[in-house]
C-alpha cells in the first residue's frame, strides 16, 4: 500500500477542519494517509511515498526551521522546498507581474524608510510583512500622511513589507479563490469579512462560501499557476490562487498559495477527493512529479 503524509502544525493535530476528509479520500483510492506535524522529531520522513504539506500555519514565526525541515525531506515533498521558499515571501506577486500576469498593484518596502513613499502611492494602502500568514501583521493606511514615527511594528508586523492599494470590493463582493489541483481549476468558494474589516480570515470574523466556477476566474487561476510553473521551473501540483475584482471590472490575482493553501474542505468537501486525485496520479506515475 502507498502512503502519504499530511502535514500540519502542533496547534492542527488533525489537520484543517474537516481534516478527516483527506484520509478517507486516499483510504477509497487504496493509499494509506495520515497527519503529522512537521516539526515532530518522531516522524519517519523517509519512510512515505508522498509527503503533503496541509496545514503548517505556524511557519511564518519560524520560516528558517520550516524551509530547513522541507529542504530535509528530499523529493518526496510535493511542490518543494525551493519552491516554498518563494512562495512564503510575498514579492514573488511583484514577479508574477513582471511575467504580465494581472495582479493586484504591489510594491516592496524593504525598511521603515520605504514606508511612508509607498504608502502615498496609494489613496488608502494595505500594508501586510512579506512573510506573513491567516492575515497576521496585515495593517490599513488611510492617506493621513503617517511616516516612520507612526508605524507601531507590534501591530504591522516585522518587514520587509508589500504595500497594495485597498481594493474596495473585497467589501461587497469578496475575495474569491481557486482551486488548481493536478493543473486543473477544480472548485472556488467566494470569502468576504465582517463589519469594517477587510481581512476575509474566519479569526477577524471573516465567512466563506462555496461557489460555482466561475469561467472567468478558473482561467485566470489556470494561467497564474501556468505564469508560477515557468517562473520556478517546476510543475505545481496543488495551488490556491485568490482573486479580486480591481475598479475596471477586471480580476486580479492577490495571492498565490502554493506552500499551504487550505483547502476549505468545511464548504467545499468535494475538494479532498480532487486533491486525493491528483495525489494518486503521481503515485501510479512517478514521472509525472
């Protein structure tokens, strides 16, 4: 029997929620898979035909450790080490757009400094740490003309930054986000936040839904997972790519996941059957990986 392993923090024993789903998912396809928690010194890495990252949602307070415990695994790590190590620092949009796809306006802040003439490119900037995860760090500018003195790090979070303008439909219409497993775009659940937030996370009271898939977006999400394999050389197998709908109508892509994307299995069940799929076909076709 083959076997996998489902990656995850100490705080998520059993994964995401729902977490269940993916063992039962492989367990149907005769493959045997269980959770893990990266950092757990007992765990035989070795020893599985796959290993999954899932839920390791703790990695951007320890990212050396997380990049040194995936450079360790070898190429049984499905998308990779080096490929975490790109993902995991948010100026690889700046990159993405360099290649022509459309993301949402980012720019680089590497000190306190760059701060204040990035902010004023915008009417109202979303400022969030390069490594950053579930919105942690993520802080609003509203033009009031704030400089260095002003920045309380202890709610910005540590730079370097990336500023983007606040793109006012996250209120109205959401983020929404794609799921591209085995190169295909597979599901999409829309997420919209609480009150006056507009961090979409459930932890800021944030709720997501799921969706039909929509044309528009599955090809956008296709062809930012298509932009990402020529950029790092290598194929994804599994990818979250959130977008926004800019002021001209048009989507733009505001993250791509390819690190530890959940995968919303609570609304979008159906997920973890895809994601087992795409699983098994590198296992029946190593060649394939």
């Amino acid at each position: 029997m083959w076997s996998v392993l489902l990656v995850t923090s100490a705080d998520l024993p059993a994964g995401e929620p729902r977490g269940h789903l993916l063992p039962e998912a492989f367990a149907a396809r005769g493959v045997e898979a269980r959770w893990v928690c990266w950092d757990d010194p007992d765990v035989d890495w070795s020893a599985a035909d796959l290993v999954a990252v899932r839920s390791t949602w703790d990695y951007d307070g320890r990212l050396p450790e997380f990049l040194a415990w995936a450079g360790s695994v070898g190429p049984t790590l499905l998308n990779g080490a080096d490929l975490f190590a790109w993902n995991t620092d948010k100026s690889y949009l700046v990159t993405l757009g360099a290649f022509g796809l459309p993301i949402v306006p980012t720019l680089m802040a590497e000190d306190e400094d760059d701060l204040p003439t990035a902010i004023a490119s915008y009417d109202v900037a979303v400022v969030k740490p390069c490594v950053g995860a579930d919105g942690r760090g993520v802080v609003v500018f509203d033009g009031t003309g704030l400089g260095p003195a002003d920045l309380d790090e202890a709610t910005l979070g540590p730079g370097p930054w990336v500023v983007q303008p606040l793109v006012e439909s996250v209120r109205t219409d959401g983020e929404h986000s794609v799921f591209v497993l085995g190169g295909e775009p597979v599901g999409q659940v829309r997420k919209v936040p609480a009150g006056k937030e507009i961090r979409v996370h459930e932890t800021y009271g944030g709720s997501t839904v799921a969706v039909d898939l929509d044309p528009e977006a599955a090809a956008l999400a296709r062809r930012a997972v298509e932009v990402a394999e020529r950029v790092v050389g290598r194929t994804l197998v599994y990818a979250r790519v959130d977008l926004l709908r800019m002021p001209d109508g048009a989507l733009a892509v505001s993250e791509l996941e390819v690190t530890e994307p959940g995968l919303y299995l609570d609304v979008l069940p159906a997920n973890a059957d895809a994601f087992a799929d795409a699983v098994f076909a590198l296992l029946v076709d190593p060649a394939t990986r």
